[in-house]
C-alpha cells in the first residue's frame, strides 16, 4: 500500500500546467485516420495510453477528457478507430459506427493495435514505453477491452461504463495485464446478465481483474453531457472516484513486481 501511494503521490506531483496537444495522422488498409496525441513536452517521461472515446468518436469533448486523463500524469492519444471518413453528429450515426465494430470484433482489435502502435512510435512525446495501458469510456470501453484480449503488451486496462460483451470469451486467456472495469450498477446499456458473462469470463482465463459497481450510478458517468436520467447521467462524484480507482489502479499495474 505504501508504494502504491508513493506512485500516486509522484503521478499527481508531476502533473501536467501546459499540455501539449498535437493531431496525429495515419493509414490502415488506404484509409486515412486522425487521433490526437497529449502530452508534457518539459516534464519527466510518463506512462503511456490509449484512450478511446465514447460512440461519437474523436470530438472537442473527447479531446477535453482526453486532457482531463494526461493531466493525471499521463501520455494520452485520443484514438481514432473510425477514420476520417466517419465522424458521427448524432445518436443514429454514432450507433451505426459503434455498432459495425462491435460486430466485427477482429477488424476492432486491428485498429486498435494500430493506434497503440502509432502511440508507442511518439519518441517526442516523453512516454515511458515500459508503462503503457489502455482506457475507453462506454463503446471505448469495449474497445480497450478487445485490445487486451487480442494479446497486446499492456501492463493495465480500464474501461469506464463500457460494454462487456465477448463473442469469443475464451481469448481472454490473452490478456497479459491487469483489467479494471468501472460500471454503474443501474446500468441499463451493461445488464446484470453482460456483468456476469464478464466476470465468467475473466475468472475462466484467471486474469488479474476488478470490477467496481458505483451504486445509484447509470451510463456515461464521468461524461459531463450525459443528461437523460434513468439511462445515461453524469455524475462529478462517481467521475472523481472513477478516475482516482484508475490512477491507483495504474500505479500499481506500472509497478515493476518482485
């Protein structure tokens, strides 16, 4: 417990007061994609992750969490696993895009390795290669998750009321880092029955794995535009938890075991 403070006390005592936040271009397949990378370009090297975003993608608010997460003490690329060519303006094309991937699972995770590959290829980033990890929030957190079941080298995930679903259960045996996922325990898009595929699933591949259930919490808490209540609500107490349970969570994934 004590080293687990200490790291946090270094996370929060190197945190970032002028981000740097560069676009960050690149191809899979001929198709053109666009993320965006932030960072501290005077401070020490920090751990390194990919973030992806909610269902609508890499937007302004996207980008504003994105610098919320690397605030924290981290190197953070707001992943763009969509490409250009697909930007969603609304609920219906958003749920279109989302829904594609989380259908085609293998396509997902190709993407994914892509990002994290562009991440990792960021020298002038000062990020520490030897700490990476991945985070999503709701389709994000699905995203992430398939990441670390195709195999990636992450030393952690976490996934902020993200869908938990896996139609290949058994590539779990895959992950190789730590899993934490942060689910409201009113969630209607996440159901008790997809919580406990999950937790099934995690215990068959025996993975290092968490699962905090915020109660009187629902979807999209730590999105401060989420507003429809029953269903998707922010909520700025959950949110602090939430982010303060993946900097802890981080801290130890980070630390190197003896």
């Amino acid at each position: 417990m004590r080293l687990h403070l200490a790291v946090l006390c270094l996370i929060a005592s190197t945190a970032m007061s002028a981000p740097t936040t560069k676009k960050l271009a690149w191809e899979l397949d001929g198709a053109p994609y666009e993320g965006v990378l932030i960072f501290d370009a005077k401070g020490p090297a920090r751990p390194a992750l990919v973030m992806v975003p909610n269902w609508l993608g890499v937007t302004p608010e996207a980008v504003k969490q994105g610098e919320l997460v690397a605030s924290r003490g981290y190197v953070v690329l707001v992943a763009d696993v969509y490409g250009t060519k697909s930007r969603p303006t609304n609920r219906d094309e958003a749920g279109k895009a989302a829904g594609g991937l989380k259908g085609d699972r293998p396509l997902l995770r190709k993407r994914m390795a892509k990002a994290l590959e562009v991440l990792l290829a960021q020298k002038d980033a000062k990020l520490d290669a030897t700490k990476v990890g991945a985070i999503g929030f709701c389709f994000g957190g699905t995203a992430a998750l398939e990441l670390a079941r195709a195999g990636a080298k992450l030393a952690g995930v976490v996934s902020f009321h993200g869908g938990l679903s896996s139609p290949a259960p058994a590539d779990a045996k895959n992950i190789v880092g730590k899993v934490l996922a942060l689910h409201g325990a009113d969630d209607p898009s996440v159901p008790p029955d997809e919580v406990a595929g999950f937790e099934a699933e995690m215990r068959a591949a025996k993975v290092d794995w968490q699962l905090v259930a915020f109660g009187n919490t629902v979807h999209s808490f730590t999105d401060p535009g989420a507003n429809m209540p029953g269903r998707a609500q922010y909520s700025p107490v959950v949110a602090a938890r939430a982010y303060a349970l993946m900097d802890s969570w981080f801290a130890e994934a980070f630390t190197p075991a003896k």
